[in-house]
C-alpha cells in the first residue's frame, strides 16, 4: 500500500489575489483572472482526484471529482440543467473499464459544447498529450503535475 503525505497552504481567501504559498513556491494571482471557475475532473485513480481538486481549491478554483464515463455524464448534464456549467474538465486519457479520456470528451463536449477540456495521462507518449487539438481537447497536463503547471493550463484556457 503506498501512502502520501500531502501539506498544502492555503490563504483564506484564494481567489481575492495575493499570494498563494505552496510548499517552496508561490503562485501570485491577480485580479485579472481567468474565465475559467467551475472544473470538472474525471480520473479513475482516488488519489489523484483528491489531490487535483485541493491544487484547483488552491488555486481558487471550484472543482468537482467523477471516476467515469457515468458519473461525468451525470454532473455534466445536471450542472447544465441547475444553469451551473462547467467551464473546464480535466479528463485522464486512460480510465478503467470501457472508456477512453477521448470517448469522455466527446460525450461531455456534446453536452456542453463550451467546456474546455484537458487530457491528463502519466503516459508520456500518447499523442494526446502531445497534440491535444488533434484530438478534441483544448490542452494537456502530464502526470505527474505541479500546481504552476495546472495553474498555466487554467490561464490558458
């Protein structure tokens, strides 16, 4: 069994601007922030569920935790129904069962059109993360990620 201590600092109000410490970094923010508030994260992995959603909270972010096809269906369509969209997902490329982080998008993109998507995957090599557009996703994030790196995908979205 692996274990993972994690120790995350947080100001208490992330999202007012200043500064973020965060271990040995610190992220400014600014007021001029992006469009981006709502996410959604699809992983099948717990572990990185949590800890993605903490570095999004950090950073000031809003984030909601689903581990597949279903369950990203589910809160897609009902954060569209309660007028709440989404504004971004980040989906792992590899999940467990009969899904792909590819057939999520495309369901998730033809329910929200809008939503930006991100492909995550620790597998260095797959051509999504090196050409997200070519597959339907708007950028990418490699596992492991820090929080500057999901900081600078979010600004770029």
């Amino acid at each position: 069994q692996n274990e993972v201590d994690l120790i995350m600092l947080a100001t208490d109000n992330p999202g007012e601007g200043g500064e973020i410490p965060y271990g040995n970094t610190v992220i400014h923010q600014t007021d001029d922030r992006t469009a981006i508030q709502r996410v959604l994260i699809v992983d099948d992995e717990e572990m990185i569920l949590m800890v993605t959603k903490e570095m999004l909270h950090v950073l000031g972010f809003t984030a909601h935790t689903v581990s597949n096809l279903e369950e990203a269906q589910a809160a897609i369509t009902e954060a569209q129904e309660n007028q709440t969209p989404f504004d971004a997902a980040i989906i792992d490329l590899i999940l467990s069962g009969n899904h792909t982080g590819e057939s999520v998008n495309h369901l998730l993109k033809s329910i929200a059109p809008s939503l930006a998507t991100v492909a995550s995957s620790g597998k260095r090599h797959h051509p999504a993360l090196d050409e997200p557009t070519d597959y339907g996703f708007n950028a990418s994030l490699t596992k492991p990620y820090s929080l500057r790196d999901i900081e600078l995908v979010m600004k770029a979205l």
